[in-house]
C-alpha cells in the first residue's frame, strides 16, 4: 500500500464503503496556512459515531495542489483522504 502526503493532507488507498454518500466533485482542504489543498475528482463521505472520513475516487490520473507544495499526481484509484497537523506547544507543562 502507497500512502501519499502533501503537506497536512495524506491519501491512502482504499475500498470504498457501502455507505459512503456521493457529495461533490472537489477535494478542498485548507492548511494551518489557510492555503487550499485542491483535487477533482468524485468525493464521498461516511459518518460513523459523529465522525466524517472522507474519500475520493479518481476515474483518471489527477493531481493535488497547493500553493507552497509541488503538485502530488494520482494514479486512478479510491483514497481515503485524512488530515495531520504539527503541533508545537508554546509552553510546556510542569
């Protein structure tokens, strides 16, 4: 298994789950920049104990961009798409 990374955002291969709803045909993340990570492609959601995963399915080769990133080409496929964050505590506890 591949697992790609553009930044905050990685993309794993993955099935698509039976209840996954269709809802677009844009992947829009912002990162802690604000900056949009953007791919196309056809984008479902599955709700599950009051969390969204998200995946998107690509019919065709497809790339992700970002302003501060060199753009991340995909292979057709299913990813299920997650989000990670630095984090840097400004004080540390005691």
């Amino acid at each position: 298994m591949k697992i790609l990374r553009q930044g905050d955002v990685v993309l794993t291969p993955a099935e698509l789950p039976r209840a996954a709803k269709l809802t677009g045909s844009e992947v829009r993340i912002a990162s802690e920049t604000g900056n949009p990570h953007v791919l196309n492609g056809r984008v479902y959601r599955v709700s599950r104990q009051q969390q969204q995963q998200q995946y998107v399915v690509l019919d065709a080769p497809a790339e992700m961009t970002h302003p501060q990133h060199a753009a991340l080409r995909l292979e057709p496929g299913t990813y299920r798409v997650s989000t990670v964050r630095d984090y840097l505590p400004t004080r540390l506890l005691d």
